[in-house]
C-alpha cells in the first residue's frame, strides 16, 4: 500500500528540517563566538526560511547581513573580511548531515514495519 510511500515523503520532509534547525544552532552558535559587540538584533533575525520546497537558514536579509558574511562590496574596501559564518556553518553542516538524516530515518522505520 501507499504508507512506505508516505513514510518516506515524511522522512525526507522532516530529516530536512532537522538539518535546517541543526543549521540555525550552528549559526547561532558561532555567531556567539564571533561577534564582538552582539545587540542580539542580528541573532534574532537568523531562522529557517522555507524557500520553494527547501529549507534555508537566513537573516532574514538583514541590510548589514553581507557585510558580516564579508560578501558585501564594503569588504572590498575595508580591513573588515567579514566571519564568514554562513560559509562555514554550511561546511560543516553538509558533513553532519548525513547522521542527523539517520537519526531521523530511525524514527522513520518503525513507521514503514
């Protein structure tokens, strides 16, 4: 019948959202460690967005969100490189993500027998 169907339509849709809210920890997380004199203005404005049919983490375009990222065309002409936070977060979140798929299909499995 359909339920293995729907099981792994299931899974798939929630073992990317939990890499997504892995990936907004993260973010959080080295943010944390980076910013000098954090406000917690910019913090509050970093969430996981649906974009299409995928999940993304953001700042929700925050106007100075560039300029930290160090994509910004300020960069260019400053000593400030920016943290590159998004970057790096997003490297280590694509090797992390494989296990935080496993454990979400676990809970999947007992669904499918």
């Amino acid at each position: 019948d359909a339920r293995a169907r729907m099981a792994i339509d299931d899974f798939c849709d929630e073992a990317e959202q939990d890499i997504a809210d892995e990936g907004d920890h993260m973010v959080f997380a080295q943010l944390g460690r980076v910013l000098k004199h954090p406000t917690g203005y910019y913090e509050s404005q970093v969430h996981v967005d649906q974009v299409g049919e995928l999940q993304t983490v953001t700042d929700d375009d925050v106007i100075y969100g560039d300029w930290l990222e160090g994509v910004s065309d300020r960069n260019r002409t400053t000593r400030f490189k920016g943290y590159m936070t998004f970057r790096k977060v997003a490297q280590r979140l694509d090797r992390k993500a494989p296990r935080i798929a496993a454990r979400t299909l676990r809970r999947f499995l007992r669904r499918m027998s």
